[in-house]
C-alpha cells in the first residue's frame, strides 16, 4: 500500500547528514583549484658585506632584457621579485645567476593565492602532471653489474686484510664473473692459501663467515675455496640495490624543492623520472644523473690494510692510498655548504652512529697522519662503457680527536660546496647510473593542454547537462546537480591524496567519469519507469528503481575498477594518471550517481503525482 504522503522526519536523518557532511569537506577540499600560484624569486646577500639590492636596480635590469614581473619588494636584506606567468622563470633565473650569483644566493618559492582561511586548513590543489605543467622527463640506467662487482671487489681487499692480520702469508683472491646478462650475472671470489696450519685457515674463514653471512663457501681443493653470491642472493641484491637507488633519487629530488615529482621503477633497470615545473633541465641533471660518492681514506704508509690506490691531486701530488676506505658517504647523515672564518667555502659533516663512531676510532690512533678526501662518480664512454672518475678533493692532517662533526675545506666555489653538500644529504649511489632519455616539455604546452582539455571537459559536460534536462525534466534536472557534485567530489579528493597527479589523459578521465555518472543515473530513471508502466505509485516507483538497480550499477562499476586498478599497477606516467581518475571516478559516481541523486529526490518528490518520466499514473 503507497502512502500518499512521506513524513518529514524522515528527510533529516544521520545519512543525509553524512551525505552533505561529506559534499562540504570535498568542496573545500576542491575550492584550492580555482586559485593559481605565483612564484617568488628571493636575493639574500652571502654575507653582512654585500649591499643590498635596490628595486629600481633590478627594474632597470630586466626592463633591458624585456623581461617583465609583478612586484619587486626588500625587507630585512631580502630582496623578492614575484610573477605569475612561469614561462619567464627561467630567463629570469639565468640572468640573477650571472649577475649576482658571486654575492647572492637565490632561490625560488612558489606562494598560492588562496584565501588566508583557505591556507590555514592547508587545502592545497591537484598536483599537475609533466604534460599539464611542463617540466622534465628523465629515464635513468641503473647498471646493476657493476654495483655487484664494485661490492665483490671490496669484499676481495677485506678478505686479504683479514689474512694479513692473522698473518697467513700467500693468500690470493682472484674476482671472477659468470653470466652475461642481467638475470644471470654473478660474480665469485676464488681464494686460494698456502699449506699452512688448518686451524688458522679455519679462523680465516670462520670469520669471512661471520662479516659476510650472505657468501656460500665451496671448497674445490685443499687449499682453494669460492665464495659467491646463490641466485637468490644476487637477485636480492640487485632489487636491493634498485630500491637504494629509487630512495636516493626521490632524496636528491626533495633537496632541490619538487614535491609533485614522480620517480619509479621501469623494468628491471630503469627508473623514470617525471619532474612537473622544472624550466631548468641542466641544473636537474646535474644533480639527478650525479653518480656521486664520497670516501675517505688513509695513506698507505700509515696502514696495514692490503691493497694500494694511487691517485694525484689537483696541483699533481702523487698519493699512495689504502684501497680500504675509512669511511664513505653512505654514513653521512647531514652535510650543509658554509664558510670558514677566511670567508672560504666549506661543506660541514655529520656522520651517523656508524661513521662518528669508526671516525672517532681512526682520528685517535692517527693524530699528525693525513686524511684524503676522495670524490667519484661513474660516465659512460665514448664507447658506450662504464668508467669510473675519482678525485682528490681534500687532503687534511688530523690535528685533533674527531667525533660525528666535521668539516671539508678548500673547496673550489660556494656553488661546488652547495652541490656537493646536496648530493650528500640525499645519499651516494651504490650502482652507477646514467641518462638514456630526456624530455623537456615547455610551460606553455602545459597551458595549452590544460586549456584544451578544460574546452573538452566542458562541451561534453554541456552536451550531457541539455540532454539530461531535456529527456528526464525533473530527474534530469536532479541528475544534473548530481554530475555537478560528482566533478567537484572528484577534484576535491583528487586535491586530498598526496600520491593523485593530474595529466592529460586523466582529464580524459575526467570526461569519461561524467559519461559513467551519467550512466548510472540513466540505470535508475529507467527502471523508474519500468516501475511506473507495472502500475507502481510515483513515491513507490522511485523506491524500487534504485533499489533494483543498484546492483546492476554495482557490478559494472566493480569491473571498471578492476580494469582501472590493473591499469595503474603495470602502468607508468600517463596511463597512471588514467587509471586513477578511472578509479576515484567511480567512487565519486557511486555516491553521487545513487546515494546524493536518491536523498535529492526524496527531497524534490514528497507525494504521489500524477505523471513522472512521461508515464501518467
């Protein structure tokens, strides 16, 4: 029996309170996306000496160069120029650096300009993909093999310093490789001994065991053992050395101030390396593609350690270095560029547990010996060859006991003092790795993306909006506010997850999202009317109709999501960005498409009319 009138209690209760709780924290959470940024360039002198820059000097200075800005302002040594279009960042940028880059340190910051209110709750807008925003596409080689080897090849110098302290002369360790390819790729230690006492042998090996547990020990004569990494070990080791790689490079990203970059895995050597908004490719690769590693080490002379490194300075002094490092940049836990009292650039350490405690330990018993400061990194060759470039670049006498804070002088510039202390917070590189392709997209091919997708976005909403009005009246008018609250529901939880990036075949999931909004509307006003032709009351009809299709409404957005889901696992870049606006979608669909569209119309449809979706009843 159909009640001819609904109660009106029942239009307030917890779930449309829940429903509209809901709409009003993803409105706000979208309201960030109808502000843009400026970006704000800020000259601080060096030091107390310089004098301060006046406004009317950089006027005139970039009126010269035909460059205009928004506002120029100085307050308390600081001098900020602000401008809105980014497209002159980077001719802004290059000319500051070659005419006050010996006196002023510049750095760039992007201010939004939201509402004071708006900033306080730190809603913040979408982040915006490399084809929306512009910026820089790298893809990095990770060359696995030779971090196996270099890993092999310090195992290799331990090993014959273990036998010289237990003063087991003739030990050999020869370096082996097997395999040629990545998968099979492996790399043995043949060691071979004298005929001497077993139980020193056994001692020696005992205690290759013990510092390296990871090694299967397999003895093939007498007096000759392999050591070797099983498959599975190598296999870890490579995925290991593959993740130190990703936490390095999203490190060295974060220093240089990108928070929407996306860094990730392709293959099983690749990374991609997406960064949104960078105008400044050379200074980006300079830091991203730096295979940089620091090690310190002691002369040869005052050590006991086998192996010798002969390397020469700068100024051609020939050294005599003990292949064994004393400590290396993976124990740096800070490093920050400075000045010494003479005004000469430095960069000042701060090792871990670790390091401060094996610095503490040698700077004790080497007090008056010298400490050489070695810089390395990897390149490929002309010949498509990986070498490895070392260089002396500090070589110091302890003077004093040293802990966990220290100091590298004699730098050549602030500038190497700054990149230097940059690539050691973000951590050395065990693999060496190197650029195989680069991409630069410029900003206003961002502009014209996200202006085109905008014009699609909105002459296919427009299309559906008439439609829906034109052939549901009533519902469609509730259908059409549902799509509405569908899109801001779907930029205002897009806004809420720090991971959601913005590209532009996800605006084309945008417009996909308001075909499937729509559709699922569609569903529920046609069973609507079934209900009506069976004989069904209006208020009675509307019940049934989305009772009954909710289920039809819920498999096929269960088989989107699955599709949307695979999507984002095996994609990267673009299609990612598809797959998750295909996935948020049809969450915002679901609860605006059936649970706001039904609260709405129980609203509009209190009674029992007399005609509804063209069927008289």
């Amino acid at each position: 029996m159909n009640s001819p009138k609904k109660k009106p209690y029942r239009y307030i209760t917890w779930q449309n309170l829940l429903i509209l709780f809901t709409l009003l924290f993803l409105l706000i959470s979208a309201l960030p996306n109808l502000y843009g940024d400026r970006v704000t360039i800020q000259l601080s002198p060096i030091n107390s000496s310089v004098q301060q820059l006046t406004t009317y000097q950089l006027k005139d200075l970039l009126a010269k160069h035909s460059l205009s800005v928004d506002k120029i302002h100085s307050l308390n040594q600081t001098t900020s120029i602000t401008l809105s279009n980014k497209t002159d960042l980077k001719s802004i940028n290059e000319l500051l650096f070659v005419e006050f880059n010996n006196d002023y340190n510049i750095e760039n910051s992007v201010i939004s300009n939201s509402p004071l209110w708006l900033q306080s709750l730190d809603a913040k807008p979408i982040k915006l993909g490399l084809d929306l925003s512009g910026g820089v596409l790298f893809v990095l080689e990770v060359d696995t093999k030779q971090a196996l080897l270099e890993r092999f090849k310090n195992i290799a110098l331990a090993i014959k310093t273990l036998a010289m302290e237990e003063r087991i002369r003739g030990v050999n360790v020869v370096q082996s490789k097997l395999g040629l390819s990545i998968e099979n790729y492996q790399q043995n230690l043949l060691v071979s001994f004298p005929n001497v006492e077993k139980s020193k042998i056994d001692l020696l090996f005992n205690k290759i065991k013990a510092a390296y547990p990871e090694l299967s020990q397999q003895k093939n004569q007498n007096n000759q053992v392999t050591l070797s990494y099983s498959s599975q070990k190598t296999a870890q080791y490579r995925q290991e050395t593959m993740q130190q790689t990703l936490k390095t490079m999203r490190g060295r990203i974060a220093e240089l101030g990108i928070t929407e970059a996306v860094t990730l895995q392709q293959g099983k050597n690749y990374i991609r390396i997406e960064l949104p908004g960078v105008h400044d490719p050379d200074e980006a690769k300079r830091i991203i593609g730096a295979t940089a590693s620091l090690d310190f080490y002691q002369l040869a002379e005052n050590s006991t350690a086998a192996g010798i490194l002969r390397m020469a300075d700068e100024h051609g002094r020939a050294f005599n270095l003990n292949s064994q490092v004393v400590f290396s940049g993976s124990n740096i836990k800070n490093a920050r560029a400075g000045q010494d009292q003479m005004s000469m650039p430095l960069v000042n350490l701060t090792l871990d547990a670790i390091g401060g405690k094996k610095m503490s330990q040698f700077s004790k018993q080497n007090i008056g010996n010298t400490m050489v400061t070695v810089f390395s990194e990897f390149y490929r060759s002309a010949d498509d060859k990986m070498v490895k470039k070392s260089k002396i670049i500090n070589v110091a006498t302890i003077q004093q006991h040293l802990g966990s804070q220290f100091s590298i002088t004699h730098m050549p510039s602030q500038q190497a003092a700054q990149e230097l202390s940059l690539l050691l917070r973000a951590g050395s590189l065990t693999a060496p790795v190197t650029i195989v392709k680069q991409r630069t997209i410029e900003a206003t091919l961002g502009e014209n993306n996200i202006k085109n997708g905008i014009k699609a976005l909105s002459i296919g909403m427009g299309f559906t909006l008439v439609f829906m009005a034109f052939w549901y009246r009533a519902l469609g008018l509730i259908a059409n506010v549902a799509l509405t609250l569908n899109l801001m529901s779907l930029l205002g939880l897009m806004s809420l997850l720090p991971g959601a990036v913005l590209t532009l075949p996800g605006i084309a999931g945008l417009v996909l999202t308001v075909g499937m909004a729509v559709d699922t509307n569609v569903l529920i006003f046609e069973r609507i009317k079934e209900e009506l032709k069976r004989g069904h009351k209006v208020l009675s009809a509307v019940e049934q109709g989305y009772k009954s299709a909710f289920s039809t409404i819920l498999d096929a957005n269960i088989t989107t999501m699955i599709t949307g889901i695979i999507l984002y696992t095996i994609g990267n870049g673009p299609v990612k960005g598809f797959a998750l606006i295909l996935c948020l979608g049809i969450l915002t669909s679901m609860f605006t498409g059936v649970f706001v569209s039904k609260s709405l119309t129980n609203l509009v449809i209190r009674k029992n009319k007399a005609q509804l979706l063209g069927v008289n009843v």
